[in-house]
C-alpha cells in the first residue's frame, strides 16, 4: 500500500453495518494533500457509504477519520463544509426553479455591512470571478437552474464549492451524464483545481477517467480496501483485475443447449441521447449478456426492444419479421418479454397474489365468455410454482409476503405463463440471496434449453461470464466490444467497459 507522506485526510479501520448487512470492514487509506485520489470498486463494494461517512450523513461503527492531522469519530454535513470538504453529486441536487444567482449563494448569502439586506452586486461579483476564472463561461444570474444543461447544473454545483475556498472536493461519478466535449471540460478543470493545492478524490467506474486523471487510487472490494496504488504504476486491467473476485465456484449450471435459427436481429437502432447504430443478433438457445455503466445506453436499449422507448432510427426482427414495438402490448405480442431492474415497482403487483401475478400477462389465455375461468388460473400458478419452484404459503399469498428471489422468480412466472420466446433481464439478480440466484440461473438456462433467447443486462461480470454464451459492452451509446465468455476474463470486460486512457487522451 502506498503511503501518503502529507495526508489531508487519512481513514483508520472504518467498519460500518446496516442491520445484519456489513457495508464496511477495517477500510484504511489516506489522500495526500493537493492530489486527485480515485477510488473504485464494482456495485456494493462499500464506495458509496465510505463517502457518506465522509459527507456526515453516516457515523461509523468503529474506526477514525482525521483530518488535517485531527481526529474525529464522526462528521456532521456542518462539519464537513466547516473543514472545507465538499460534495459534487452525480444527481445534480440544485432546485430547478431557483435562478442561478440563488442557487450559488443558498444558505450563504452575502449581506451588506451592518446591515441585513443582500448584497447582490457583490455576489454576481465573486460568481462571475469563479466562472470566469475556472471555465471561462458567462451565466446570466437570472437564469433558472432548470434552463441550464446538464454540465452546466454540474458548474453551478462546483461553483458554488469553489466559492467557499474548499480544501477538498469529492466528485461522485461526475461523468455519467455528461457527453464527450463536456465531459473534457470537467477533466481539465479537475487538473487545474489540482495545480490550484485542492485535493480531489474522484469516485468512478470508468477506469480510462482514473488512468488520465488520478495520482492514486484506492480499490475496495466486498466493503474492504484492497489496495492502495499510484496510477502510474498501475494499469487499468491490473486495477479491473484488484476489483473483481476471481472465485466463480460452481454457481452457474452447465447447458446442453443448441443454438438455432437467428430469433432476434436489430440493425441500426438509434435513440438520441443515449445509444446510435446498434446492430446485434441472438439465436434460439442462447443467452447474451449485455453489460455498461450507467450512462452507456444498455438500459435505455432494453426499454426500447420492449416498447418503452421510441427509437429514431432502426428496426428490430423477430424470427424474420420487422417488429414496430411502439408499445409494450405489441412487444407482448411478438412474445418478447421485460423483467425490469426493480421488480417492485415494475415487474409485479405487490398487492396482487402469487396466482393473479402468475397470469397478469396472458389473461386471454383464462377468460371465457368474458367471465375468468379461476380453475384453469389457479393450475397455471400451481404448476409454475412448481417449476420455479417459489416459497410461498400458497397461490394466494400477496407477493409482497415473498422474498426478493421469489418475487423476481413470479416476474418471469409472468411470462412464461404468455409462452415467451424473447427474455430480456435488467438486472435478474439485484437484491437476491445466492441460493436465488443459483435458482434463477437455472431457470435461465432451462429457457433457452426449450429454445428461447435470453438477453441479460447485468453489472455483474463475474455473473455474465457464468451464464452467457457472449457478451456485448455498450459504451457512451455504442457497442465496442463483443465477447466469447467462455474464452474471456472479468478483467478484460471490465477494462472494456470503463474505457480506456486512449479514450481519454485528447482531453488534454
């Protein structure tokens, strides 16, 4: 582990837990004073805690902060603007009807000497100073935060730190919204913030960012920090290569499965603002990951192959014929079926039992004369239960009674009781126990055993490489690599998914 000879802030055995859940365990590092620090690690890995612990919006279990050689067992958000320690949120956190004057000086207004009126003159002032100074931009005081770009509410948000003479300045994935040229402003300026003495530590998953602007960086695993290293003696898959777990065991099923006949082709799809030109094709029998960070369009790919997004440009086939899935009843149609990331609120009805859920998708398949043949429904549920073997009390138990895994296991009930050929899986396994997960990839496999196809997007790489026959990484709206699974490392996706330096280097 490197050591930081002049620390400005330094972290001793940081444990924090939520409930029976560990977040973080013995985590030690320490930033040297007027670098840029990154720290990485994939989702879950205890990143996001660390830096609320930082911000005081959570207090240790145990361990020591200290800052500027004075120890503290907690921060408080007061203490931390206090000591100069502030925040650059990737979700923007500025009130969109607030102009722009209000925005920079909230909670700080400048008021005129011995008098309690604002100086408003003075205010404009130092923005203009800071605006100027550090990007070379002109704002108009009077205009509304929610008229601004995305890049331009992330200036305002470190304006209104750089008006406030900061120590050290955390920026919290700052990227993920931001296009190619602004994305190079941010990169530029972080560098001159570091000539200017401020210490920056910059959390992201794109390890081309970290290669190009970072003097150390701090990897943490499962809630620990296993490594500590300065980037230039450090490449970007060695980094990938310190973040993943290696150890697959045997959660994923061996198939037996054919490929087939070509079951999905998409060809030049284009949605702008979030991916252009994707063409892909996926077989009966066999199971595709999908994988990029947030911000590189997987998500929004899978919205629009189900309907949920309008695409601009492109087509999608299914078994030969051009699908216009404009809405998700005619993505239904074409038996292509969504399990979306956040089952609850999207993939089923909470307050519905195991047995409506079941049949949500295909109550056609039920009614008779108009009128629910209840008999038919209830042994469609019982034999799915059955397959997908989901722990219930019973066909009428609500699902929101159930475990994650077993409300996850009725969202693909769902479709399966429709007879769909297309799955798409946003994240299948997000929130699930390892006994569900191995259950869900199982019932993957059985799938595409029956000759459907199976496209899952998934974070999870160790995961992807497990179950999938290729993967496909998607970044900033375009495909750029594809994968034999079978024959790849977690590292070398990883290192694909995050970019690279080459791609960071005309930022100067």
């Amino acid at each position: 582990m490197t050591a930081a000879t002049d620390a400005i802030i330094r972290l001793t055995g940081i444990e924090k837990s939520f409930g029976g859940a560990r977040a973080l365990s013995g985590v030690s590092f320490a930033v040297a004073r007027g670098t840029v620090h990154g720290l990485v690690g994939q989702n879950g890995a205890g990143k996001s805690t660390l830096i609320k612990l930082l911000a005081g919006l959570h207090k240790a279990d145990a361990g020591v902060i200290e800052f500027d050689g004075r120890s503290y067992e907690r921060l408080t958000p007061h203490l931390a603007e206090e000591l100069g320690i502030h925040f650059i949120h990737q979700d923007r956190l500025l009130v969109p009807t607030f102009t722009v004057g209000e925005a920079l000086f909230l909670g700080r207004e400048l008021r005129i000497a011995g008098t309690p009126f604002l100086d408003r003159r003075l205010m404009q002032r130092r923005a203009a100073e800071v605006l100027d100074r550090y990007f070379g931009l002109r704002l108009p005081n009077s205009t509304l935060i929610a008229e601004l770009s995305t890049a331009e509410k992330q200036i305002i948000q470190i304006t209104r730190a750089l008006l406030n003479a900061p120590k050290v300045l955390v920026f919290d994935e700052p990227t993920a919204a931001l296009v190619r040229r602004e994305a190079d402003i941010l990169f530029k300026l972080i560098r001159r913030l570091r000539e200017d003495g401020i210490t920056v530590i910059y959390i992201s998953h794109y390890l081309g960012e970290i290669e190009g602007l970072c003097d150390t960086v701090t990897v943490l695993r499962n809630g620990r920090d296993v490594a500590t290293v300065r980037v230039s003696e450090a490449t970007a898959a060695e980094i990938a290569g310190l973040m993943v777990n290696r150890e697959v065991g045997e959660l994923y099923p061996k198939r037996q499965s054919v490929l087939g006949e070509t079951l999905l082709r998409v060809e030049g799809l284009s949605l702008p603002g979030h991916f252009s030109g994707i063409d892909l094709t996926m077989r009966r029998g066999e199971i595709l990951g999908l994988t990029g960070l947030l911000g590189s369009g997987a998500k929004e790919l899978m919205r629009a192959l189900f309907g949920l997004e309008a695409v601009a440009e492109g087509f999608v086939e299914v078994e030969g014929k051009t699908v216009l899935a404009a809405s998700p009843a005619q993505a239904a149609r074409r038996r292509i079926a969504l399990v979306p990331e956040d089952r609850r609120r999207h993939g089923v009805a909470l307050d519905l039992s195991v047995a409506e859920n079941t049949t949500l998708a295909s109550l056609g398949r039920f009614t008779r004369a108009g009128l629910l043949d209840t008999r038919a429904e209830n042994a469609e549920a019982d034999r799915l239960m059955k397959r997908l073997q989901i722990k219930a009390e019973s066909r009428e138990a609500l699902v929101r009674t159930l475990s994650g895994g077993n409300q996850q296991k009725v969202a693909i009930a769902k479709w399966l009781s429709r007879h769909s050929e297309i799955y798409l899986l946003d994240e299948p396994t997000v929130g699930v126990d390892i006994a569900a997960k191995a259950e869900i990839y199982s019932l993957v496999a059985e799938l595409v055993e029956r000759g459907a196809g199976v496209l899952v997007l998934s974070s999870d790489l160790p995961e992807l490489l497990g179950i999938t026959d290729r993967i496909l990484v998607l970044f900033r709206g375009r495909i750029v690599r594809e994968f034999v699974s079978k024959d790849t490392a977690v590292d070398e996706v990883l290192a694909k998914v995050t970019g690279s330096s080459e791609e960071l280097r005309h930022a100067g």
